[in-house]
C-alpha cells in the first residue's frame, strides 16, 4: 500500500506490514502500519478499493478471522 492508499503487488518492503485490529463484532480489520489511517476494504465485486476512501467502520473493511482447528 503505497501513500495514495493504492494496494499494489511488490516484493516485500516497509510498505507491506499490515496492523491486524480484532473488534467487538468479532471481525478483523488490517491498517497500515507506515501509513496510520488507511485500511484495507473490499468491494462487493472483490475487487480492492482505495484506501483513503475506507473507514473501519465499514462493512468492506471488515474481514472474518480464520479458524484455528
């Protein structure tokens, strides 16, 4: 994820590390740790959005955690 809120495939730099953020509703959300503020989202087709146009709050934002069995 570069400054512009823009996911892109690179190899792995500073830019990669995403903050996992555990929320009440029991989802996951992924910011960026070099960039405070921008977190990673969804569309409904599943295609990526932009960062800077996502809010934890929302539903693209929110991903299910992965069962440990």
């Amino acid at each position: 994820m570069n400054e512009k809120g823009l996911v892109y495939a690179a190899r792995f730099m500073d830019e990669c590390h995403l903050k996992e953020t555990l929320l009440e509703n029991h989802y996951n959300t992924y910011s960026s740790e070099r960039y405070p503020g921008l977190y990673l989202g969804l569309s409904h087709r599943g295609h990526v959005k932009r960062a800077t146009r996502v809010s934890p709050n929302q539903a693209c934002a929110h991903f299910l955690p992965r069962s440990t069995l």
